[in-house]
C-alpha cells in the first residue's frame, strides 16, 4: 500500500515511518510512506500556506492552491490512492473502518492545521473525512498516524507468521482476553492454573470465557448489537446459573427480603 500524507510538519512523521511493524511493513515492501511537505507547493516567496478567515474571527485557514497542488503532485504518483481529510468533523474511525482501508491501494492523508482548510478544497478534492475521537487536537498528523498505524497492522502479511490481527480486540466485537508471561507468580499474583496446564482445548475456553466477561463489565454497549455464538451463549448460560444459584442460597439464609440482612 501506498501511503502520503500532506503536512506543513513533514518531519513528524520521520521517527514513525522508522519503528515497529511500520518499518518492518516498509522494509518488506507491504507499505510505503511518504510525508509531502505543503509549503514546498506555496507559489509565493514566503511559502505562505495559510490566511485570514474571509468574514473575520480568530485563528487561520489553510490556503486552497498549494493544497491543491501539493495533492495533484501526490496523485500523480499514486492515481488509484482514496484522499482522506483528518477532521474532527469526519466519519467516527474504528476497526472496522480500519479493515476498509486495509484494502485500499493507496491513502493520500490531508493534515489540517489551525481552523482547517479552505471549504472549497475540501469539497472539490476529499473523499472521505475521518475523525479519530471526539477532543479537538492542533493538528491532523497525530490522527494520520493513529490510522496508518491501525491499517498498516492489517495488510495481509504484515503481522507474519499466524494471523495475530484476528485476536484483537474488536476483530469479533469483543476485547481481548488477559495475557501473561514469565514468571508464574508475580509479586503474589499467581497466572491462571489452566494457562499452565498445557490443555489447548481448555485454554481456548478460559480466553473466550475470559474475554466475554471483560467485555461485559469493562464495555457492556459493544455486546448490545453482538450476535452470540452456540459457545458464548453456553458460558452465559453458566454464569446465569451460577448467579442464580447464589441468589437462592443467600435468599434461603434471608428471613426478611427488604432488610436484606437477617
Ligand atoms: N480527529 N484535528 C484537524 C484542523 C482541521 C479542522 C477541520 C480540517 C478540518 C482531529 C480529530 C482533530 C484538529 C485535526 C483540527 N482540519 N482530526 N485540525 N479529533 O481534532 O481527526
């Protein structure tokens, strides 16, 4: 996949091209990323790429021609790249909009600074507008790396050998389950018996388990819109059980039901 991104601060992006999976994606040729500085594509002396808001009021638009020019530059070199504009404004990003991209050829990421881009830009030039939260940042080139990032971890191959992105949280509307490593016991804190147990069918079950109940106390709003599978809805079954076992127990030891002590 192809990556650019238009920015006034090209060199923000030159420790993240250069760490982690997105270097290792660049190295084996899954991705290539480039930061195209706007400035370069300023037709004046000062390379001026942003002005007064027409009508008055506080901050600075970024200028339409240089952005323009600097994104025709870009879509020289990738035609079939999709261009993005990071925006608080923008489509809500998630995984799943992360698993689209995934898909793409190539991603031309527009970062606004200051009150954003001039409007007409916008319209005759963005695909798409993608907003990575609800929180006003000062630029867009944290939110393009926050996206190339979770695409880029997604690109057939690039996780290598056993397909470590279908674990993850969200993958299958659930988080992840709780990991462990070395040592066995942690200032007191033993890991679960049943990882050690070398049981695989066992261990399957206690993550799922594991996951669900995570799920379920830490973001109950993603299992509203979740279809259950034969499996999950025997474990919930089980706790419904072991819930109301406990209830029963305690009830029978109540003599008076609105104390809820005897
Ligand atoms: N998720 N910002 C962009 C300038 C801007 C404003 C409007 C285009 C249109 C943000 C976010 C975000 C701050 C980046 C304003 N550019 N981007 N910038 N949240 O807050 O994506």
């Amino acid at each position: 996949m192809d990556v650019a991104v238009l920015t006034i601060f090209p060199e923000m992006f030159d420790r993240f091209w250069t760490h982690g999976i997105v270097r290792r994606a660049i190295e084996q040729g899954y991705l290539k990323g480039d930061a195209i500085d706007i400035r370069a594509f300023a037709e004046d002396r000062h390379k001026v790429t942003d002005d007064r808001p027409y009508g008055g009021g506080c901050g600075m638009v970024m200028k339409p021609e240089p952005l323009a020019k600097a994104l025709r530059a870009a879509r020289e070199r990738m035609p079939e790249a999709v261009t993005l504009m990071m925006s608080p404004q923008g489509r809500p990003f998630s995984q799943q909009a992360a698993a689209e991209l995934a898909r793409q050829r190539g991603l031309i990421f527009i970062c606004g600074r200051y009150e954003g881009v001039d409007e007409r830009f916008a319209q005759q030039f963005v695909d798409d507008e993608i907003s990575i939260g609800d929180y006003v940042l000062t630029g867009g080139e944290l939110p393009a790396m926050v996206v190339v990032d979770a695409v880029v971890r997604l690109i057939p191959g690039v996780l290598g050998g056993r397909d470590s992105a279908a674990d993850d949280s969200f993958a299958d509307g659930l988080l992840e389950y709780a990991h462990y490593t070395r040592p066995p016991v942690f200032e007191g804190r033993p890991v679960p018996d049943v990882l050690l147990s070398g049981n695989h069918a066992a261990i399957a079950q206690w993550r799922l388990e594991a996951a669900l109940v995570r799920t379920f106390l830490k973001r109950p709003d993603l299992l509203e819109n979740r279809e259950f599978t034969a499996q999950e809805i025997a474990i919930l079954k089980k706790w419904s059980k072991e819930l109301e076992d406990l209830i029963k127990v305690q009830s029978a030891r109540c003599t008076d039901p609105l104390s809820g002590r005897q």
